[in-house]
C-alpha cells in the first residue's frame, strides 16, 4: 500500500481537512521525482518532496490553501519553483507543485484506489486543474482553481503494458483554443515488494526493524515461535507491513511466494539455509536471494548446491556474504543495515532493468571481505 493513501484515509475519517501535494512535473535537476507527494494540515505535515526551503514553501502554500477551502471546499492549485533564483538551492531546476485540498468527500475515491492497490493492480488517478491565468504555469504562481473547477477526481485502468509508476502534467488546450486548463494524470502502482526473512536471531529481529520502514511487505518466518518479540514488543516496532510466521515448514513460504520476491536466509541452522537455498534457486523467479554467512560458506554451499543439481548461473545468483561492500562491522544493527542496502540495490536494478534471472546481481562482496561473516578461514556468523 502507498502510505499516503492510508495516511489520508485515517486524516479525512477523522473529519479532518488535508492538503495533498504532488510533484507534478520535474525540470532539471531537483529533490524528487514526478509524482512525489506530502500531506500538509494545519498541525503537521507528513511525508516528504524534499528540498528544505521548497518543502518549507510548499507547506506554506498547503496552509493557504486550507484556509481558501473555507470559500471553495475543493480548492487546487498549481505553483510552480525555481529552485535556484526564487529560492536560492542549489539544484537550479524547478518543479510544479499541485495543491489539493480534501476533505471527507474524498474518502470514497480513495477507499477505491486502497482496494485496488491491496489487490495489486495499478490505477490511474486524473484531477483537472483551471487556472485564473490562461496557459500554463509560470512564474511563482500558476493559479489558484476556482469552486467550479473542482471536478471530481477520476480512477481509472492504465493501458495494458503501461503499469508502471509515472506523473504528466498536461495542457488539455489547443492552439485555437485555451482555457487554462491543464490535467495531472498519474500512474499510481502497488510499491510494496515482497520479502520473505527466515530467521527471528539478533540480525533477523534488526532487519525487520530497517524493513518494517521500507515499501516493502514482509513475511517473517521461524520455526521457533519463542524467537519473536512478544505481542507489545512487536507492535512497538510500527511495522504493519511486517507478519510473523511461526513455521516448523518453511518451505512453504517459498512455495507460495509470488514470483518477484526477495529471500533473505538467516536462521539458526546452516543444514535448515542449504534447504531453503536449494528451494529458491529452483524456483528461479526471485527478485533477490540474500543470505548470511562467510566465504567459506559459500564455498560449501556451492559444492553442495551443484551437487544437488542446481544451475552455476543460480548459484552465482546467491549473495552471500549479506550486504554491501566495503563495511566489516558485524554487528546485529549494521549487518541489518548492510542487508537491507544491498536489496535496495537490486530493487532499483530490476526496475532498470539491470540484474535479469540468471545473472549475478548487484552489490557483490569482495573476495576476502564481509560484513556478516569472517574471512575465508573464519567462522560463520548466523543470526
């Protein structure tokens, strides 16, 4: 689920008035991409379309926006930034920002986009925008839409093949004719990737904490149900994409994962992590197999693997040692850490297309380095 449908959805149940900003289009170099979106209200602002004085601006227009909703309930706006002359960052690009203002009337268009997200389908969401000013934005302000111009925000299926995340902002008129109004269409896609994490250790419990603040949904599982955090320390974490899986069958998480998802190895028992190696490689539709341990057992499992009759070219698939290269603490804390850069590094390999089956994937070791196990001739660190 995209956090700021959630957020939003609990801010308007309330009866809470919210302005929702979007990046609308990006120019040059800025803080963040098209698409980009924060919740301002009168108290707090959540999320984040970076820049410092840009987002300081933007929660600034956010506020007088909710203060117009008092005249024009559906208030929008578009602004548009220069970074550099108007507000003296260093980027020296610019962004358009669209200002929305919602309230409970909303709540159903969104409660729709939850579904289909959840479901985990893309949806395009088209809002319009009339300007007071004809054409489109320039300079500080693009105009501010009037109670007439608030039309109802509109869902819609994206173009078979085109499901991917994406934000346009259009000018709908001609050169005969211009009205000033410009449409922001956006591809909204389900953004949590699957991860599988076997082992409730010191590492196991630390990486869940990294996970459980990423887009990700997370299926935790151990044989030991004693390894897990209690019911209170487990909601202390504030990780609902996190769901514990006590599971003297771990096999079956392999099995009924969706093709796509990441597997991370590190339970209490190396016979157990040659088990559930050899299932994922057989599967070979994973995004990323991580696993705990040192050189030398990788080396052992890679004798062993092909023994079994596992591909070489799957086998290269593997990272173990766990993490990004270049850092040698092996504590709980940082391997977690390590880890979970090293997945991110292969989530934004596969949306490049770089890092396809059969391939090595990014963020490999050095011979003779780890930061979750020794060197060649040392010991393997489990979780």
């Amino acid at each position: 689920m995209q956090a700021w449908v959630t957020d939003l959805q609990h801010l308007l149940a309330h009866g809470d008035a919210a302005v929702l900003v979007t990046v609308a289009r990006a120019e040059g170099s800025v803080p963040r991409e098209a698409g980009t979106k924060m919740i301002v209200t009168r108290e707090a602002a959540r999320h984040t379309i970076g820049g410092g004085h840009l987002e300081w601006k933007a929660i600034e227009t956010a506020r007088q926006v909710l203060r117009d909703g008092m005249r024009t309930p559906h208030a929008r706006r578009l602004e548009r930034f220069a970074l550099g002359p108007s507000l003296g960052q260093c980027c020296g690009g610019a962004v358009v920002l669209a200002f929305e203002r919602l309230d409970v009337s909303d709540l159903g268009w969104l409660a729709t986009l939850a579904r289909r997200l959840a479901a985990g389908a893309s949806t395009v969401r088209s809002v319009s925008f009339r300007s007071s000013r004809n054409g489109a934005p320039s300079g500080a302000e693009a105009g501010v839409t009037d109670a007439a111009a608030a039309d109802t925000v509109l869902l819609s299926e994206p173009e078979p093949g085109v499901e991917s995340p994406d934000c346009l902002l259009w000018d709908t008129g001609t050169p005969d004719h211009d009205d000033g109004t410009m449409l922001l269409t956006e591809t909204i896609a389900p953004n949590e990737r699957p991860v599988v994490l076997f082992g409730a250790g010191h590492v196991g419990a630390a990486l869940v904490r990294v996970l459980g603040t990423l887009p990700c949904r997370v299926r935790w599982v151990d044989e030991r149900d004693a390894a897990f955090p209690s019911p209170e320390a487990f909601a202390a974490l504030n990780a609902p994409n996190v769901t514990i899986d006590a599971n003297d069958a771990p096999d079956e998480a392999i099995d009924a994962a969706p093709p796509g998802t990441s597997f991370i190895v590190m339970t209490h028992d190396h016979s157990r992590d040659l088990d559930l190696a050899e299932r994922i490689l057989r599967r070979g539709d994973f995004l990323f197999f991580g696993m705990i341990g040192s050189h030398t057992k990788r080396k052992q499992f890679e004798h062993r693997l092909a023994a079994r009759g596992i591909d070489p070219l799957q086998i290269a698939r593997m990272r173990c040692p766990l993490g990004v290269d270049g850092i040698v603490d092996k504590s709980p804390e940082v391997i977690a850490i390590s880890a979970a850069a090293q997945l991110l590094q292969a989530i934004e390999a596969a949306a490049a297309g770089i890092g396809a089956p059969g391939h090595a994937a990014v963020g490999t070791n050095a011979p003779g380095t780890s930061n979750t196990g020794t060197s060649a001739t040392g010991t393997v660190h489990s979780a």
